[in-house]
C-alpha cells in the first residue's frame, strides 16, 4: 500500500504517466500524489482534466507509468479499483440507469441485505430531498434532482474516493451549491477529487491542480493555483 500523510486518508499517486487516446498524446509524464482531502482539478477546456479524472477510477489506463490509488493499480487491479472509486458524470442521465430514484439508489447495494438496502434507500432519499420522488418516472426529475440522485446513488455505496467530473456544471446556482456542499461534506469519510470551471468551488478544496495542455501548470493551495489560471488566461 502506498502510504498517507494525513490520517485515515490513502493518497491517489500518478508515477510518470502519459496518456494516448487514438494515436493523439493528451497527458505527458505526469506524477503527482494527492494526499489531500479535497483535491479540486482546473484548466482551460482540452487541458486533460476529464483524462485525468478518468484515470483514477480505471476507465482510462495509461499508456506508459502507473496510477495506484489506496495503493492499488488502476490496471492491473481495476476490479478493487473500482469497487474504491465512486465515480459522477457531468451528465446525471449517462449515469441513472433505472426508471425510478429508489431503483437506482438500490442498484448501487446490490448484493446487500434487502431490509438494510431498503433502510439505507429511504435514507438516502430522505436526505437528499427525493423522498417525494422515490417511485417517479427518473425522466420526470429536474436537472438538479436528477444530479442529487446521480450523486446519492455514487455515495450510497461509500466509496473510499470520489471523482466527479463537472458534477454542477448543468446546475442552477443553488443546485450548484448544493451539489458542491454535498461533495464537501463527503471529505469525513472519503477523499474527494472535483473537476470543475466553478472556481468558487475549487476554492473551497484543501488543494488545486492546475491542468494546461496535458500537464500540471500548478498545484497546491487553491488561491494560488486560481490565480495562476486567471492569469494565464489574461
Ligand atoms: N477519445 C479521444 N480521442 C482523441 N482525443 C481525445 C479523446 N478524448 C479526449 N481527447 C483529447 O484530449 C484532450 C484532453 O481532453 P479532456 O476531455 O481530458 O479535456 P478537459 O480538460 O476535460 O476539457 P473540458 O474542460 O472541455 O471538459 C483534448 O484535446 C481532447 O480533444
Ligand atoms: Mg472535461
């Protein structure tokens, strides 16, 4: 296992990795350990950013190097990986996969005592204000219930790492903020790795990446590193 330099918080660790996708470099020889609680990943759009995301939990694999996070291989240990790394898409309805929100939170527990999966489901729904909707048609939520539900049915499995790309980007402000809260909160009991060009956000993070064209431009404490973006961009 790799080792942590804050209690209870396992690092994601990125040792050279360079990443091609169709014959096209996009990340270069990348290393980086995030040990941080709340990791907030920035950079203009086509920087590498959603590649990076999609590293941590497998979907992609390095072309040379390694990932390991909880000191497992994204590749050759994808199965733990994944079961490791809860993973939320911009686009809540690429990632709800059944008609109703109390289906989908139950998907996630498959597997799990019916009455402890049926508890944690009411639970789930409760709390993230779908209690209302629990047997309504997915497809007749809001944008921001349905991101609550894409959210609620990552965590309801409690996953170790949380990697969302632009989870509030088709967000009103208030959704936003609460999609944001939510994700923040999660950092007790999990690290939290956040995509996003809502830079209020970002700032809220113990910790920023600063991704420019396939590689980090900058790293460290968020204000920083914001700062760096914006004046890379003036
Ligand atoms: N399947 C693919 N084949 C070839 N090139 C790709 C593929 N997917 C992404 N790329 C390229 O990789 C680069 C990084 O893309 P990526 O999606 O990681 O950027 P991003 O920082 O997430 O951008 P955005 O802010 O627009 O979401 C871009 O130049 C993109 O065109
Ligand atoms: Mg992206």
């Amino acid at each position: 296992m790799a080792s942590s330099s804050q209690v209870g918080v396992a690092p994601i660790a990125l040792d050279r990795v360079s990443v091609q996708l169709d014959g096209r470099s996009v990340l270069h020889d990348i290393s980086v350990e995030l040990t941080a609680s709340t990791i907030a990943v920035i950079g203009a759009n086509g920087s590498g950013k959603s590649t990076f995301a999609r590293l941590l939990n497998g979907l992609i694999a390095p072309h040379s190097g390694a990932v390991r996070v909880h000191g497992y291989d994204t590749v050759h240990d994808r199965a733990a990986v994944r079961r490791l790394v809860g993973f939320v898409f911009t686009n809540p309805d690429a990632q709800i996969l059944m008609p109703t929100p109390a289906e989908d939170l139950a998907l996630s527990l498959r597997g799990r005592p019916k009455a402890e999966a049926a508890a944690r489901v009411r639970e789930a729904l409760d709390t993230n204000g779908l209690g209302a909707h629990a047997g309504a048609a997915a497809s007749t939520l809001s944008g921001g219930q349905k991101q609550m539900l894409a959210l609620a049915s990552v965590l309801i499995a409690q996953p170790r790492v949380i990697v969302a790309d632009e989870p509030t980007t088709l967000l009103d402000l208030r959704n936003a903020r609460r999609i944001g809260d939510l994700l923040l909160a999660q950092q007790a009991q999990a690290q939290v790795v956040v995509v996003t060009h809502d830079l209020d956000l970002a700032a809220r993070c113990d910790t920023a990446l600063l991704f420019d064209d396939g590689r980090i431009a900058a790293s460290g404490e968020p204000a920083r590193v914001i700062d760096a973006y914006r004046r890379s961009c003036a």
